[in-house]
C-alpha cells in the first residue's frame, strides 16, 4: 500500500511534474515487472508482423491522432 502522505505530495505536483515522474518509475522496472498474457503477445505479434510486412499502410502518431480528434468531436 502506498503511504498516504507520499499521494498527497504527488497530487501537489503540476501536470508536467507528475508525468516526469511517471516517466522516472516506469523506467525502475524490467520486463518482468510487467506481465504479458499467452493472447496479449500473441496480438502484439500479429500486429508487428503487420507492421513489417505492410510498412506503407502505417500512420504517424500526428496523424493518427488527428483522426481520433475529429472523430470525437
């Protein structure tokens, strides 16, 4: 369980400064630290091996996510 007074502290941090320190905890763990269903890696390989085999039907990140602004509004 994660100490009380420790939220509080990150709670009181601005936008930026909490995701800096997302960035710093997600890099302390390993692959172990985080499982991967038999199905997830499954997909996660499907959609690789798509990747690979059709490089020119991918989209930009910018791009993609412009798309998925329109659509919500």
């Amino acid at each position: 369980m994660i100490d009380e007074s420790l939220i509080s502290q990150v709670v009181s941090l601005s936008p930026e400064d909490r995701l800096q320190l997302i960035g710093v905890v997600w890099e302390t763990l390993t692959p172990e630290d985080l499982p991967v269903t038999d199905s997830e890696r499954a997909l996660l390989d499907a959609r690789l091996a798509d990747m690979e085999s059709e490089p020119n039907d991918q989209s930009p990140w910018p791009e993609a996510k412009a798309r998925l602004e329109r659509l919500l509004h």
